[in-house]
C-alpha cells in the first residue's frame, strides 16, 4: 500500500530520478537521500523557514511537501546559487554586510530573500522586514540579514551602482 | 517529528478525486497546499491511510470576473489572490487581507479551497467569504452543492463539508459600485495568525448608511458577522457615536479566548478598536466616491 515510488525532478538543474515512500518530506528526500544538506531542517512545521527552497520558480517549505508531490518539478536549493568561489549577488551581499553568524538560517533567507527581491519593490526596510518575519535566526539580530537584503534589492534596481 | 506512513494518489480530474475518496471511505485525506495539512500529518494529529492529491486537476486555479461577482476556483493560490488585477480593481479589500496570511513561501502554495476547508478560526480567508456573502460550490458523489459561507463553518476547524465531498469554487459578491471598503488586523508578527482582524463594506446613500458588512476573524470560535452591529449601522448617518455604539455591540458579541498568545479580554478590546477603525475608514472612503 505505502510501498515506495517512482518520483522524478531535476534538482538545481540535474534530473533525478529515485524511489521513496510517499511520507518522505522534500527535505528529508533533498538532504538523506540527494546528500543535499544546504537545506535546513529546524521546526517541520512551516514556522522558522530554515528549509525553504524554490519549487518552479517560487519559494516553498520544503518541510510541508512530501517528494513524490514534486513530481515533475524543478527544484532549486541554497547548492544551486553559486559555489564558493563564485558567489551570487545576493550572496555575495550577505558576505558583505555580516548577513550571517552560525549560518543555520542562511540557506532558508537566501532562498527567501531571492524570491522576495524578485516579487516585491522592496523599498522600504518595513518591507523588507515583513518579508523576512517567515525566517526565524538566533544569532544575527535581524539587522546585518535586512542590511543584506537591502543592498541586494537595491543593486537589482540600479545594476551599475 | 515524521508524518505515519500513508498511501499516495495524485488525482488528474474532481471524477477521480471523488472515486478515490468514496473507496477509501472516511481513511482519506485531500491535500491541496498542504500548508495546513502536512504540520499535523508531521505532529501525527493525523493519520490518514490515503492522501488524494488535488493539485494537479486542471481547470480550479481560476479567476471569473462577473457583473454580479467573481468566481475564484478552490486550487487558487494565496499569492494569486493577494496579487491578481483583477481582485485588485474588483474586490481590493480581499487582496489587502491576503498580504496578511502568512509569508510568501506559504501564500505561493496555500490555496482558496485548502483554506476554506481547514476553517481556522483566526484565519482571512472564511472571514472575507462572510464578508462578501460568498457562496461555496463543492462536488460529491451525489451531484454537488452550493453552501452559503453563512452556513459553512460550524466550528474551529468544522465545516459543513462531507467527508467525499470537495471544494470546487467559491462566488464571492461584488459589492455594489461606490462602496467603501477596509480591512484591519493586529498579530504579533507580520504573517502570523491574527489576535483579531475586522473588515467592513459599505456604501452611502443620500448620507446615510446601506448595506453595511462588518466581518470579525480571530475572536470567536469561527469567523463571524456582526449582525447585531449592521442592524445599528444600517440606514444611519455616520458619525463617532454612531461607530462606538456598533464597536460595543461587536465586543458584547464575541467570545473570544484566551492562549498564549492574548487574552480573551484583549481580543474582545482589539475588536472593538477595529470595528471602530474600519468603519470609520469604509465611510470616509465610501464619501469620497472611491469604490
Ligand atoms: C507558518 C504558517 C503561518 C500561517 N499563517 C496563516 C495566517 O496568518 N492566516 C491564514 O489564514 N492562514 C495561515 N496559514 C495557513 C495557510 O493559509 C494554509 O495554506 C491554508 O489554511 C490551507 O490551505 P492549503 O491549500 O495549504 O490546504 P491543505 O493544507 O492542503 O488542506 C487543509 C485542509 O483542507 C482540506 N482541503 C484542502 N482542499 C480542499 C478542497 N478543495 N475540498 C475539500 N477539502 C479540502 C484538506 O483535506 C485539509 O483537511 C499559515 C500556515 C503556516 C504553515
Ligand atoms: S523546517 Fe520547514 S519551516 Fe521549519
Ligand atoms: S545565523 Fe545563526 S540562526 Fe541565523
């Protein structure tokens, strides 16, 4: 009955193609059976955002998805933005301004920040803040991470500055 | 925790959805977001033996602009809702409220039906189908219905839904042109579930008041409609007095609880404020002539 099942996607651009039990959760599949531990796992219940990847396109707790639903998906985590030796943006803004101490929230406000930038004028911090309050960090105080996001969202209006 | 184990079956048509649920009689679930549903199949509140996947049916992601009202398809998701023109022109204070259901990874997948279904008592979306006298079509294996979103919601987390039965649409009326509107909501953090939320539709006629709405989530046991205080609203001229005695009717109305989050004291006081406060913006937008 709950034996396991034939689930397909591509994952930060390679396809994949694995049996799982249909209780598996995106994240467990991502992290215990891919080897993908970027993706953090922290509450499992879609409260701290530590596990949050894109699905086509747009942001989802990969906590409250199960791998057989994302069938067919193409599936980006934190590995997919850049190596280390060639940052993205907005990661690279994070470096910049201390976005980040123990790093265990970094994957889930990488990934949501991305998302954020691309859907919302982020002008104001207000903004910014209400976009990140999904995304719960111990260490930073919030400010280096809204610093981050600031400057990222800025550089995608004026690229040249 | 992890979730116990269950069966899986992603359904391509409302046919299929509806024979999988007959067969698996009452041991299934549906899944549409999943927002709602996977936290308690992962806290094992629930453990079903089939989950009917209803994402993939085509054709329920969908919004209908109508003379009379608009027809927004039960796999339609939050994000959609909060940003669609459409909504945005035609019903805005449904768009306002859906910037305030929770963060965008969870809006880009929650869903209308999934919402409506879970009937969370402090949740937007049950309390803007009361507000705009929605009306709830479902199918099942007897032909389907239309549940007016009065009738809908019977308790936390209860609904007039059977078993086999699924959400297909919902009617949302269009209120009549002219009419102002507001929505207004106090959590404690942005996206979290409100500790009260109030939203009011109105319109003037010859300086007096018509077809007052005035909607309360948060505050009792299901979203609600403050009858009692549209009876006092309706046909009056606006004024302070006049939004202080329906703000007193709200609070002797609701029976709200206390948790950890606030008291039951609190919420009754912050719904009294936002009834004040919608209505008081509802009339000066109505009076300004902007719908
Ligand atoms: C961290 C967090 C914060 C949240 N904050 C808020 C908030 O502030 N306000 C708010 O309103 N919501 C909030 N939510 C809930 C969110 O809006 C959910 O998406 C929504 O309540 C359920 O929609 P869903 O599509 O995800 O439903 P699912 O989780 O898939 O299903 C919920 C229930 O409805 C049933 N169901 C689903 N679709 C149908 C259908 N078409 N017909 C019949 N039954 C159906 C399912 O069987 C299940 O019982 C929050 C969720 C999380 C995780
Ligand atoms: S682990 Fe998914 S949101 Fe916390
Ligand atoms: S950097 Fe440690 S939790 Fe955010």
């Amino acid at each position: 009955m709950s034996g396991k099942r034939l689930v397909r996607m591509t994952v930060n651009g390679s396809p994949v193609e694995e049996a799982v039990e249909p209780r598996l959760l995106l994240s467990d599949f991502l992290r215990q059976v891919l080897g993908l531990t970027g993706t953090h796992v922290g509450c499992e219940h879609g409260v701290c955002g530590a596990c949050t990847v894109r699905v086509d396109g747009s942001t989802a707790r990969a906590c409250l998805m199960f791998a057989v639903q994302a069938e067919g998906c193409r599936i980006v985590t934190v590995e997919g933005l850049g190596p280390a030796e060639a940052l993205s943006p907005l990661q690279e803004a994070f470096r910049e301004h201390h976005g980040l101490q123990c790093g265990f929230c970094t994957p889930g406000m990488l990934m949501t920040a991305l998302d954020l930038i691309e859907k919302y004028p982020l002008a104001s911090d207000a903004e910014i803040r209400e976009g990140l309050s999904g995304n719960l960090c111990r260490c930073t105080g919030y400010e280096h991470i809204v610093a981050a996001v600031r400057a990222a969202a800025q550089r995608r209006r004026e690229p040249s500055s | 925790m992890k979730p116990a184990a269950f069966d899986y079956l992603a359904v391509e048509s409302v046919e299929a959805a509806l024979e999988a649920l007959a067969r698996a009689g009452g041991e299934a679930k549906i899944v549409a977001g999943g927002q709602s549903l996977v936290p308690m199949l992962n806290f094992r509140l629930l453990q079903p033996a089939l989950l009917v996947d209803i994402n993939r049916i085509p054709g329920l992601d969908f919004i209908a602009v109508e003379p009379a009202r608009i027809r927004v398809g039960a796999l339609t998701r939050h994000h959609r809702q909060e940003t669609a023109p459409e909504l945005r022109e035609h019903l805005p204070v449904l768009s306002a409220a859906m910037a305030e259901v929770a963060h965008l990874a969870i809006r880009n997948r929650g869903t209308l039906g999934g919402s409506l279904s879970h009937a969370d008592p402090a949740a937007e979306l049950p309390m803007m189908a009361l507000l705009l006298d929605a009306e709830i079509a479902t199918a099942s294996p007897s032909g389907g219905r239309r549940i007016a979103a009065r009738d809908f919601f019977l308790g936390p987390l209860a609904t007039g839904l059977a078993e086999d039965e699924l959400l297909i649409e919902v009617a949302f009326a269009r209120p009549a042109a002219g009419s102002g509107w507001a929505f207004e909501e106090v959590a404690r953090r942005s996206g979290d579930f409100a500790l009260a939320a109030a939203a009011v539709t109105l319109r003037l006629q010859d300086g007096r008041i018509a077809e007052p709405h005035v909607a309360l989530t948060g505050v009792d046991e299901t979203p609600l409609r403050a009858g009692a205080a549209e009876a006092l609203l309706d046909g009056e001229a606006p004024g302070a007095e006049l939004f202080a005695a329906a703000a007193e009717a709200v609070r002797r109305r609701v029976q709200p609880n206390t948790d950890l989050h606030a008291s039951a004291d609190y919420r009754r006081h912050l719904a009294g404020v936002l009834v004040r406060r919608t209505l008081e913006k509802a009339a000066a937008q109505a009076a300004g002539g902007r719908a």
